[in-house]
C-alpha cells in the first residue's frame, strides 16, 4: 500500500481521485492548493504526488520545484495534472523534474493505471 498525495483544488476532481483509488488499498491526501499540498507531503512523505498545474497559493511548477529543493522530498514522482495538453506546458513540467502527466479530464482506469506505473505494480 502507497501513499498519495493529490495537490488539487476542483472538489469533483478529488471526489474522482478518492473514488477510484479506494480498491487499490492505497492511501490518498488532498490538499486543495500547493502551499497545503507541501505541508502534507512533508507531513506524509508519501511515495508519489499528483498536482494541479493551476492552484492557489503555489502552482504545481512551483511546488515540484520545492520537492526538488528538499533532498528528503527529492525522490518522490511527482505527476502534473494538466487541462492543457500544449507540448509546451508538458516539457515546462519535466524542465521543473515532473515525472509524468495527465491530461485532463482524466478517467478512473487512466489513473489507476498511471499511479501502478510509477509505482511498479
């Protein structure tokens, strides 16, 4: 079982995330902008993080960068969630070390599948 962080600020989107993650056994945080999303990964150093690329209070760029900064963080995947699927807001992202992204909107199988990627299963 993994922990995840999803760092994300549409109420609908996290209803999704909680909803189809419950059967894989994994446990799921929500923050709903980046600076609540950084204090959580500190809190639960979980082993992979979904992000907003727009949130409040620290974008997903910028909160990948503060994962970055920290050698105690540095290690954990971190997933841009995106509306836009423009090349360049994706290459933006793996510039800020993003490990991968999802388009949205995004279904339950597309996530469960992204999440049992990074995490080996």
């Amino acid at each position: 079982m993994a922990r995840i962080v999803f760092c994300e600020d549409d109420p609908a989107i996290g209803k999704l995330v909680r909803v189809a993650l419950r059967p894989t056994g994994h446990e799921v945080y929500l923050a709903v902008d980046g600076e609540a999303g950084l204090a959580l990964i500190e809190d639960v150093r979980p082993d992979l993080v979904f992000t907003d690329v727009a949130m409040p209070r620290l974008d997903g760029l910028q909160l990948a960068d503060r994962l970055k900064e920290r050698p105690h963080l540095s290690h954990i995947p971190v997933v841009l969630l995106t509306a836009s699927v423009q090349r360049t807001q994706v290459e933006e992202g793996y510039r800020h070390g993003v490990t991968a992204h999802l388009a949205k909107p995004f279904g339950a199988q597309e996530l469960v599948a992204m999440v049992d990627r990074l995490l080996g299963g």
